[in-house]
C-alpha cells in the first residue's frame, strides 16, 4: 500500500469527539487495506488499560488500537496522567509509573525537553512499523498560554509530518468562532498544518448546514471534510465517567438490578460495559442511600484513590447502607479498589495515596489491604475457583497494593489463575471481590453473579457475546463516519496531493 501522511484530529475543545472521530479512522483505514495504529503523545484520564507486555496505557488508545485490528502498546500512547487526590497526578511514562520523585525531575524546561524525546522517540517506533499514523491531539489545539509545555497537538504533528484535521462540536454551539478562531490563534507556520475542518455531532437535516460550510471554507481558507451527525445508537466505550450518572436510576421488574457505586476517583467504569447490555440485567450508577436500597448487587468499582474515596463513602453512609443492603441480602462485589475498601482495613503507612494512613473497610472480605509503591499492571487468564477449571477467562490488573487474607478466615480464593496462583476473596455467593478488571466480560463471571437470582428472572437470554458486539460497533462507526466526510478528499490530502 501507498505510504500515506500520518493524519492528526486535533479539537477546538475538550469533549469535540476527537476520540471517537480518531477510532473511526482506524478502522476506516484497516477496512481500506492499510495498517493504521493511534497515537496520543500524552493522556489526562483515569480509564487505563494494561498491554499484553503488563505495561499501562489509555483506554482510548487500547479502543483504537483494537479498531485497527492490532495489539495496543505503550509506544501509543507513552505519557499517561492518571488525577489523584489533592490536585495530584501520577505520571506513566512508557507504561511504568514513576514515583514522586521521579515525576519531579520532569518538572521545568530540561524536564519537558526530556518528555519531548520520549514521545518523540515513541512515534518514530510506532511510524516505522504501521501506515498510517493516526494521531489524536488534546483538549484545544490552540491553548496558547499552553503553547511552549505542549507535547501533544502542534508541536507533535510538526514532529510527525502530520496533515491536522481541525475537529469543532457544533452541538454545543459557537462552532464558526471555534474553529476560525482556533485557526486565527495559530501561527502562521502552525496554520498551514490544518488541512481540514471537520463539524461533528451535528442535529438535523445536514443540506440546511451547506452555507455554512461554504462560510466556514471562506473563512478558514481549508476545506471542510465533513459534517458527522450526532448519534446514540452506536456504542464505543468512552474514556471519561462525566455521563455515568445520567443512566437511568429506576428499578425494573422481571431483571437483576445491579448498582456501580459512584466514586470521585472512580476509575475503569468500563468494566460494567458488558452488563449495560445483558438482557438479564438493569445497571445503573448512584451514591444515593435510597437507591443503593433497592439493589439486587451493588457493585463496589476501581478507584484512584482507595482511601480518599473510602473516607468520602464513610461520611455521607454510603458504607452503611451497603452493609445494610448486604444484610437485607444484596449480592456485593468489590473490583480492584472496590475490593480493598470491602475488607477489614486499608493502610497507606507511606502515604503513596496521600494523607491519609488507615481506614477501617466495610468489613465484608476477611482482608486487609496495604497501598504499596510499586504498581501491579498485567494481563491474566484465569477460572473461578469453584468453577469449570477448562473455563478460560481473561482480564488484567492494575492496582498499587496488596491483600491479603487474614489467618483462619472462612473464605476461599475467587479465582485461580493460569500460573496456578490464586487472586481475590469469596465469603459466600453474595460477597467476593477481585483486583481483576474486565473480569464482567466474561459471561461465565456474569452467569455466576447472577445464578442467585435465576429462579426469578423473566426469561433466559442466550449469551453475550461482547467480542464480536465491539466489532460491530467498530464497523458501524466507520460507516457512520465513511458516509459523512469527504474520503476522496481525505486520501488526496495523505498522499499530498491536495
């Protein structure tokens, strides 16, 4: 195949869909016969995801990675911020975590020219290997009080030759000003990187926009590539928590009701995507007391911040409302973060999180948890422990501590895995926890959550299929996109002759 330009989507703003326009083109492109591979220099986000080396990288990038057809690596994304408690960040680099002290080095202007090599040198590993690059910038390419720290819009795509595709929300409104204003921000040399604009989310009949796309042309001197309609019937898991809350709160007869509890810090909601869609199964996301009442389970989910999260639970009784709920019978389960706060104690003697040493838990799991420095981040296969043991499954970790059962507890593993070590805690059917994420999209994992509630569900759906539903939603995506922009124009522009 023909080397194309590596392409950048570049946003007026946060929340343009640059993601989402990013991961449609990987697949657009994989469809087309080429082998494309994402890109993002550096990260702000709490959804991450483990390669199959152990490394840690967004879950943004991971979802392009899998809409291109290719295994996600650290060089995809090589500087990941994950926000802490106290206006805090934990740096990624390369997939490792740095400490404090190594984060600080990174501080000032030879600290940024470091970073700089770093990702560089990431890009240049990834450009040698797939084709084309599709590179995905951060917030507004035009923060210009931003401009000499920037890693990841202009200053990359200089770096990578890259034709930037200018992304503006028009359903939030002000996209004229967005967009030529972004535009009239840039230097000139900045400018004549921007090939195109592309209007996406867009309601309503597209032939009424057809003057404005010509203003928006006249204005910007760059053509417009196209216009997507918004859509909510296509579904790719999002990398940031800001819609959890508006899913519905209402309980419905004849399913499981099943609670996500809401944290600050909650991190990898995405391990509930495969519940949202059971047919067996209503889900939804709340820290109010009186929902968290009318659970069937109530699910405890990973966080950033066990302790801060944990103390905030404690004081508005949330912790007592589960443990009344758990009385009253509700199936609780507790997933990386969720798991340490369901057990005896949790201790931060090195204060890795923060300020606070030790919080007594829910008391539900028999364990005691201590945050330790040193991250745990792998891929694992594994089976439950009272489960068929040729039932293979698959997840991955990522947490910074240890648990650890108590001497003489009646409780037993949750699972065993490949290397025959065994992970997590089961009391009983309706108290277990695990620090595996993903572990809720395999459907022996989810039969086994709700077997306690078979004798009353309204029908028996067959299961669910989560593998090939992505690549579904990959495929629809691409064709919602596809049929909106201009591709013609698009591969004139890669292969420079537009």
């Amino acid at each position: 195949m023909q080397k194309l330009h590596p392409v950048m989507f570049a946003g007026t703003g946060s929340d343009v869909g640059k993601s989402v326009i990013a991961t449609a083109f990987c697949r657009i492109f994989r469809q087309d016969g080429y082998c494309p591979a994402p890109f993002k220099a550096q990260n702000l986000a709490l959804n991450s995801f483990a390669t199959p080396e152990g490394l840690e990288i967004g879950r943004a990038q991971a979802v392009q990675a899998e809409a291109a057809g290719i295994p996600c690596h650290t060089d995809m994304n090589p500087l990941l911020l994950k926000p802490q408690s106290g206006h805090t960040c934990q740096m990624v680099l390369n997939g490792r975590p740095l400490s404090l002290h190594e984060a600080s080095a990174f501080s000032g202007k030879e600290g940024h020219k470091v970073l700089q090599r770093e990702v560089r040198a990431a890009y240049d590993r990834l450009s040698a290997r797939y084709n084309p690059i599709v590179l995905e910038g951060a917030g507004s390419l035009a923060e210009i009080n931003l401009r000499d720290a920037d890693l990841v819009n202009l200053p990359m795509a200089l770096h990578a030759g890259a034709d930037v595709i200018l992304v503006g929300d028009i359903d939030r409104g002000g996209v004229f000003a967005s967009l030529y204003g972004s535009m009239m921000l840039l230097r000139p040399e900045e400018r004549k990187l921007i090939k195109g604009l592309l209007v996406n989310k867009f309601r309503g009949d597209i032939h009424l926009f057809e003057s404005g796309i010509r203003m928006l042309e006249d204005l910007c001197q760059v053509p417009v590539v196209g216009v997507v309609p918004y859509y909510e019937d296509i579904c790719i898991e999002e990398e940031d928590s800001v819609s959890l809350a508006a899913k519905s709160m209402c309980c419905e007869t004849g399913k499981v009701n099943i609670v996500v509890v809401m944290l600050r810090h909650l991190s990898n909601f995405t391990d509930f995507n495969v519940l949202e869609r059971d047919p067996r199964v209503h889900l939804f996301y709340t820290n109010n007391v009186d929902e968290l009442q009318k659970a069937d389970i109530i699910l405890l989910p990973g966080t950033k911040s066990t302790l801060d999260d944990l103390h905030e639970l404690r004081r508005n009784g949330v912790v007592q409302a589960i443990i009344q709920a758990y009385g009253r019978g509700a199936v609780v389960m507790g997933i990386c973060g969720g798991y340490q706060m369901m057990g005896l104690e949790v201790n931060d003697p090195d204060h890795v999180e923060g300020d606070i040493e030790r919080l007594p838990g829910l008391g539900l799991l028999p364990v005691i948890t201590h945050i330790q420095g040193e991250k745990v981040t792998r891929q694992v296969r594994f089976h439950l422990e009272n489960g068929n043991r040729d039932a293979w499954c698959e997840g991955y970790e990522i947490h910074m501590g240890v648990t650890r059962m108590v001497e003489g507890a009646s409780a037993r593993p949750l699972t065993v895995l490949a290397d025959g070590t065994t992970e997590g805690c089961l009391v009983d059917r309706t108290c277990l926890g695990t620090y595996i994420h993903g572990i809720l999209d395999n459907p022996a994992v989810i039969d086994f959550l709700l077997e306690p509630f078979s004798g009353r569900l309204a029908q028996r759906q067959g299961m669910f299929d989560y593998h090939s539903f992505k690549e579904q939603q990959y495929d629809r995506l691409a064709q919602h996109v596809r049929s909106h922009v201009d591709m013609p124009l698009i591969y004139r522009i890669l292969k420079g002759e537009a």
